[in-house]
C-alpha cells in the first residue's frame, strides 16, 4: 500500500476534501483559525458533558472547508427544516476525519443544511475524537502514521476507532428522541448519515446499541467495505462509495452483502468517480446525487411519512 500522503497529497482523506480538488503534487494548505462561533450547539450531557472547547484547535483547508481536532467536548447542533416542509423525520449528522479531526464544515453543516432544506431535521454532531499534537505540521505526521497504522487489512474493518465516539452518537441519539416534541420530530424516525469514520462512527452505534437505542435508519457514506456481524435487528442500511476511493479500494461490498444475507434492509450506490471524501458531491460525477438519492430511499423506505405503522 503506498503511504497515505502519496496516494492523496497529505491529508486530503482526512480532512473530507475530494483529492480532485487539489494538485497532487503539493501539501494540502491548513490555516489555523479562531474557532467559530456555535451558538446553536448544545453541550451532549448537559452539565456533565466531559472535555473543554479550549482544547480545540480550528482551521481552514484550502480556505474552503473548516476543520477541527482535539475535541474534547460532544455538541449536537439543530439544524431544523421549516415547519412548513418538515417530514418529521430526524437525521444525525456524523462528519469523518479518522477520529482525528472532524470535517465538520463539509461532511456536518452544509449536510445538515441540505438536509433541513428538503424538510428533514438534522444534528450536526461533533463527537470526541483522538487528541493530535497542536503544532500543524506534527499533527499531519501523527495522523499519517496513525492512518496507515490503522488499515493493516483492507478485508478488515479499519483497528484505528475511538470508544467515546461511538458513545457520543449513542447519546446523541437519546437526546434528539428525548426532546422530539420540542423539536417536531418522530422519536421512531431518528436516523444517522456519517461520512468515513462517521460512517464507521454510525456503523459501530448499530452494533452497540440495545434494543431501541440505535438509529432507525443510517447512511454509510465511503466507509470501509469490510464484513461485518449484522445484528437480528439491524436498521435499513443506505450505503454509496466510489469506485475510486484510495483509501477503501473496491473488493466487491461484503458489508452490504452481510446485510443483504442476514435479510436486512440494504442499498448500494457504486459511483464510477468520486475518490474519497466527495461529500455531497465533486462536480461532473453522479456523487452529486448522493444526497437526494439518500432522501429517495428515505422515502421509499417509509421514513418521510408518519410512523403509525412501524
């Protein structure tokens, strides 16, 4: 396997940038920036919630996408539909970065946004992940050793995870169910989409979840394709990947066909292009029907209508 700065200049898969979007023959440009101000985000446990803001560290990616590291302290952040056009159904968005960094501008805000504006209520959801040096450049080599150090097997699901996360959308998930009448929501239709490692974020809720305590529904969003043991009660799965991605090259989709065999509801989307991190999508590829055919399949699975039946 080549080094990871090799196959996408830097930290490009980390950070949720489309390596397209970059010459390949240059470090990714990182500015370092104040934090910006989230006057939205809701502490996860309350008064208990562990960790600081202080402890962030904030930047821009080729001044278009922000960024954080060393979070310390779990936000969920609304992001509601107008009334008017709201389904009653609820998505968490879970942003990737290799539990290193989140993505949160990309893979959080603008998702939640798209999602609000077709009348789904989103979380943006900014989960604990692993502490990074402060300094930028030793950052990026600590996250580059901890990368290549945490994909060993590509038949394998990736050994590089992070317990709080995955305690984090848990909690997230209770929270949005707990103040559904506040905020207009179903409490039997409170679905995640994650992106890379919170694809594997909402993948591992799933898997630890008890009975009633897990998503409704999920998008798995290029996340690793490797098997897994599918729960009796698994939720209905959407997954897309590129056919492209560096980091998760194809193998076929045994996750997906672990879900399809233990009888589960699943679909695939399997684009020609993209690479990894196209988000809601890279100009002139079929990602850029990501998000709606997600939407699509929301609707198709009965998510966008009321829950009486379920």
């Amino acid at each position: 396997m080549k080094t990871f700065s090799t196959m996408v200049a830097g930290l490009t898969l980390l950070l949720g940038a489309p390596a397209s979007a970059q010459p390949q023959d240059v470090p990714p440009q990182i500015t370092v920036t104040k934090a910006p101000a989230e006057p939205d985000a809701i502490p996860l446990y309350g008064a208990a919630t562990p960790g600081s803001a202080d402890t962030e560290t904030w930047a821009q990616y080729y001044g278009k996408y922000a960024v954080v590291r060393n979070v310390t302290r779990p936000t969920l952040t609304p992001v509601l539909p107008d009334p008017a056009k709201a389904t009653g159904a609820a998505v968490i968005v879970a942003p990737g970065g290799a539990f290193m960094l989140l993505a949160i501008d990309p893979e959080g805000w603008r998702v939640a946004r798209a999602l609000a504006d077709r009348g789904i209520a989103a979380f943006v959801l900014k989960y604990r992940i692993i502490p990074t040096p402060i300094d930028t450049a030793q950052a990026a080599a600590f996250m580059d050793k901890r990368v290549r150090e945490g994909l060993p097997d590509p038949t394998k699901q990736p050994t590089i995870q992070y317990a709080p996360s995955t305690d984090d959308a848990l909690a997230a998930l209770a929270m949005v169910r707990s103040r559904s009448a506040q905020w207009g929501i179903d409490p039997k239709r409170v679905g995640m989409i994650g992106f890379s490692a919170g694809a594997m974020t909402s993948l591992n809720t799933v898997l630890a979840a008890k009975p009633g305590a897990g998503p409704d529904f999920f998008g798995y969003i290029y996340g690793p394709q490797a098997e897994v043991t599918v729960p009796a009660d698994a939720p209905p799965m959407f997954a897309a990947i590129a056919l492209d991605d560096p980091l998760f090259p194809s193998m076929g989709f045994p996750i997906v066909e672990a879900w399809h065999k233990a009888k589960r509801q699943v679909e695939l989307h399997a684009y020609a292009k993209g690479g990894h991190g196209f988000n809601l999508g890279v100009p002139g590829t079929t990602t850029t029907g990501m998000l709606d055919q997600y939407i699509a399949w929301l609707g198709m699975e009965g998510f966008l209508k009321p829950s009486a039946g379920r």
